[in-house]
C-alpha cells in the first residue's frame, strides 16, 4: 500500500518555488508571450465589434481570461523539462531510490508546478485589469482561482506524463509545441468558440482548455457559454485522469 510522505511533498515543492523566484529571466521569458498577445490583441481589437461577445462586454475583458489560460497552459506542460533537466543531472535517480513512494514525488513536483503556474497567471491578471479587465467580484475572483488550480494540475500532470516517457529535452519541447498551440487556438481564448466552424466546434469540445477558459470567463467577467457547473465537473474529471496517468506513467519509469 503506497504512503504519503508530507515532508517529501513539502521539499520537493518548496524546491519548484525557490527554482521560480531565483531564475528570474525564466519568469520574464514566459510571462513575454502571454502578455503582448493580450497587449496587441487587446488594444488592437479593442474597439472592434466581435460576433457573439455581449455589446457591454470590452474586448479585453473578452480576452483576458483566454491570455491567463493560456500562460497556465504553457507554464504547466513546460514544467515538464525540469524532470528532464533532472534526469539528465542525476537528481532525479537521487529521490527515486530515496525511501519515499513515487506517488509522494508526482504530488510534490505536480503541486510546485501547479503553484508556480497559478502565481504566473495571476501575474499576467494585472496588467489585464489595467488595460479595462472589469473583474465581476471578490467570490468571482475567489472562483477563477479554482479554475486556475484545475487547469494547471490537469496540464502539469500531462507534461509529467510526456516527460517520464522521454528523455531527449529538444524532443519534448517538440511535441509539447505541436501540442499546446491546438489546444490553445481551440480552446476559445481568442474568439468565440461559436465562431468556428461546425467541425472545429467540435474539435473544441474535446479540448479541456476550452472548459477552463470558459471557467475563467464566467468567473471574472459574468460571460461563458456553458455552466459554470458543468466548466468545473468537466474541468475536474479530466484534472483527475490527468493526474493519475501521469502517476502511473512516472511510477512505471526508469531512471538510468
């Protein structure tokens, strides 16, 4: 029967937060995207008439939750390099033979993930307020946050998949490339999903970034096209399929 072991869960995500603040330039290197698309977008688009966006809802506020559910994405699935930088560097072989079970160590780096993600979405939230995000509440705000956890914890856990299958560091940041910028453009961040065609709405459907930026719209701003129910039920599922294959996947890896 597998044991948690807290202490190991704490260190491995105080590890993940000290590596966040000291590399600084990786900080400023991911937060860069997320903000000139809501810059350039937001300010070149702001003044114009969107199908399907609500006339009293800014395009900004439209944009907005899109631009902080995509810096979760890529923050998240990245994160699986520094399992790879690890392996390479031999720290990984250090705490898989310590006396700790593996699903103690996928709970700890998922968790510093998760944190670190959700500290860049954050981030990005500012300067969205300051070019006209019109936030609807404190319980709204409260409620983004726990999208904001789903989404980070369902991607983070993807890329800790990718990376216990792989070894090659260029080889993984190839496939997540390939694959964070459908699940990004179809996710609904940057237009309404009604506004695609029937086959990519469809497409959409699949896409578990769709229900966590619609999350995120519904809570900040009072807009989604689906319940915000449904968003969270959907969200979760795939929160805890993500999590639990990533933990098979790690616990059936080899480290050399």
């Amino acid at each position: 029967m597998l044991q948690i072991n807290i202490y190991a869960i704490y260190s491995l995500w105080l590890r993940e937060m000290i590596r966040f603040f000291r590399l600084k330039s990786r900080v400023v290197g991911s937060l860069a995207p997320p903000f000139f698309f809501l810059a350039f977008l937001g300010l070149g688009f702001g003044s114009a008439a969107m199908p399907a966006i609500p006339e009293e809802v800014g395009y900004v506020s439209f944009l907005a939750p899109g631009i902080i559910g995509m810096t979760l994405l890529f923050s998240s699935t990245f994160g699986g390099l520094s399992m790879l930088w690890d392996r390479e560097f031999g720290f990984l072989r250090e705490i898989m033979v310590a006396p700790v079970s593996r699903l103690s160590i996928v709970i700890g780096r998922t968790a510093g993930g998760v944190t670190t993600a959700v500290l860049q979405g954050l981030i990005i939230l500012v300067p969205g307020v300051a070019m006209g995000l019109e936030i609807s509440g404190l319980p709204g705000f409260l409620l983004s946050l726990v999208f904001m956890l789903l989404i980070a914890t369902t991607f983070n856990s993807l890329g800790l998949a990718f990376a216990s299958r792989m070894k090659d560091m260029s080889g993984f940041s190839l496939i997540m490339n390939f694959m964070v910028f459908p699940l990004f453009l179809l996710s609904g961040a940057l237009f309404p999903i009604s506004n695609f065609p029937g086959w990519l709405q469809t497409l959409s459907l699949f896409n578990p970034l769709t229900y966590g930026v619609d999350g995120l719209r519904g809570s900040l701003i009072g807009v989604s096209a689906f319940p915000l129910a449904l968003d969270m039920l959907i969200l979760a599922g795939c929160s805890v399929a993500a999590l639990s294959l990533g933990a098979y996947l790690f616990e059936k890896s080899d480290v050399e």
